[in-house]
C-alpha cells in the first residue's frame, strides 16, 4: 500500500527514502506482529503488543468482572499503537489534508499550520467522544464524588486502560513526526513543549493512579483545543471567519474555570481527607502532601496568547495544560 505518491525514487535507507516511506515501513511492522499471533510459538509475545497486560479477574455480584492494572509491559502494548497512530496520521495527510491544501492554495506557513491543526482536530475529536463515553458509562459525570472516592484507584476497566495506552501512543508519535513532516527549526521548540506538557499530564494522571480524575481533565482539555482547531481551519478556508475564535474564547474559559474547580474539589479537598494518607508504593497510594501540591499545578490553565487578527491567528501557539 501507498500512503504517499511517488514522484520520486530515492536511493533506500537514505533520509529521503525514509521520510517518504515511513508509514509503508510501519505497516509492515504491524502486519510482521499481526502474523505472530497465527503461530504457538509467537502468539504469546505477539499477544503483549496488541492486548493490554495486567489483567485481574474477581467474582461480583454481576458475574466475573475484569479490570487492569499497570506496569513494564504496557511499553509493548504503547509501541503497537504507537505504529498505528503513525499509520493513521498517513492516512489523514494523503486522502484528507493534502486533497484540501491544493485547493485551497496556502502559502507554506499557513499550509504547515493547516495540517497541524487538521490532525489535532481529528485527533480531538476522535478523544473527546471517547472520553466522554468512557465518563457516562463509568459513571464519573453523575457521582463526582467517584473521582476520589475510594483512592487509589488502581483497577483499570478495559476501556479506559486502553485509552490512556492510545494516548500516549499518540502523543509519542507526535516527536518522530517533526521530522517525518520536516517541521521548521524555529518550529520545533513551541510543538516539543506542547507535546512534553501533554505527556507529563497524562502519563501522571496513569502512573499516580489518578485516572479518573485524568479523564475529565483530558476531556475539558481536548474539548476546548477542539473549537480552537475547528476556528483556525476555518480561517484558512476564508480569513473573513474570525468569529469561531470569540466562541472558542468563551468555551476556553468556560473549560479552565472547570478545571480549575474540578481540581481543588477532587485532589485540593477530596484526596486532602482521605483516611488513607501517605506514600504506598506497593498498594498504588501516593496520596501525599507534597504529591497533592504538585499535581494542583497540572489543572492551572495558561494565558490563552491569541489575537484575532490576521497573522497572529495563523502563528498561535497552542500550548495549554490541563
């Protein structure tokens, strides 16, 4: 298969070569993984890259239930999704973005920021009906009080161990495709921060056991990084649409004063009066002062550095933590 058209061999394993043929080389990966699954002798190892690892199962009242845990092996599994977010952020480019650049007829700035806000507006889309699934079936949007209770919160349903994993997969391959896409110089430093700072929360959120809490803000956040992107490829499109950018300035702090009470309620008061205080490492319990007084920050938003004019609209830099 082609992700790309070729109007140009180049000799193999030269940078050329490899930028253009990045996402057929991946997919052969997968395809070399998905096979060992047909084979005794393979399917176990093949088996720690596709399915989530860790898994308990205990007898309730519903029957048996399943749920996960965390550890080394979700490497394994991050990697398998990190080739196929690889392949996935191909497919956009080739049969969605790069249809639509050369009829629109952006310069190169604009047409770099186009694709960028293009896969970060499928991408959010994509998370934000997720996540939001995720918070209505576990039931965290209807008892808030779920988000604390009962800390820490170490079994995983499989939906939303999953979801973490893909999370990070994503964001991970956001680093290589710097390169794949020939990012700017003077463009790297801004995009390694947002990815460094969606990394961190997330990874966080996964690791201290805090993955409910994690969830909504990974929600809120994606939710309002939506309208932005929304806004911004609209604006490609006709520069006379500005006015996407007063809804998404509403919705921004709409989602950050959210977030902000989201925080103080769950970890600044939920967590603060929990009976089981101190640094467990082997029962997941990192319900510490010190580590509550560190993860406030993770929910303080940015300055929102935009204004909505022209060229300023087009150099925006997205970098908003939740």
């Amino acid at each position: 298969m082609a992700f790309r058209r070729r109007n140009k061999s180049y000799p193999f394993f030269s940078q050329e070569f490899l930028i253009q043929n990045h996402a057929d080389i991946v997919f052969s990966l997968v395809i070399f993984i998905l096979i060992g699954l047909m084979f005794e002798a393979t399917a176990k190892t093949a088996i720690l890259f596709i399915q989530p690892q860790y898994n308990i199962t205990t007898l309730s009242q519903e029957g048996e239930v399943t749920t996960y845990q965390y550890g080394w092996k979700d490497c394994a599994t991050i990697l398998f999704y990190f080739f196929i977010t690889l392949i996935l952020h191909a497919v956009v480019q080739e049969y969605l973005l790069d249809k639509v650049n050369r009829r629109l007829h952006l310069s190169k700035s604009k047409n770099t920021k186009f694709n960028e806000s293009g896969q970060l507006c499928v991408f959010h889309l994509v998370s934000s009906v997720w996540s939001f699934y995720i918070l209505i079936t576990e039931g965290y949007l209807l008892h808030p009080s779920s988000l604390w209770e009962n800390y820490p919160h170490t079994h995983l349903r499989f939906q939303v161990k999953l979801f973490y994993l893909t999370q990070l997969a994503y964001w991970l391959h956001a680093l290589p495709e710097l390169y794949f896409q020939k990012v700017r110089k003077e463009e790297i430093p801004r995009q390694l921060q947002y990815i460094s700072l969606y990394l961190l929360h997330i990874s966080a959120a996964y690791l201290l056991n805090l993955s409910r809490v994690g969830l909504v803000l990974v929600f809120l956040q994606y939710v309002s990084e939506l309208g932005f992107h929304i806004a911004r490829l609209l604006y490609f499109t006709d520069e006379s649409h500005q006015k996407m950018f007063d809804l998404w300035a509403v919705s921004f702090v709409f989602t950050r004063m959210a977030t902000l009470t989201l925080m103080f309620l769950a970890v600044g008061f939920g967590l603060a009066r929990a009976e089981n205080q101190g640094l467990d490492l082997e029962m997941g319990n990192f319900n510490t002062v010190l580590i509550r007084s560190n993860s406030l920050p993770l929910g303080f938003p940015t300055r929102p550095r935009l204004q909505n004019t022209g060229e300023n609209i087009v150099k925006h830099e997205v970098i908003f933590p939740f």
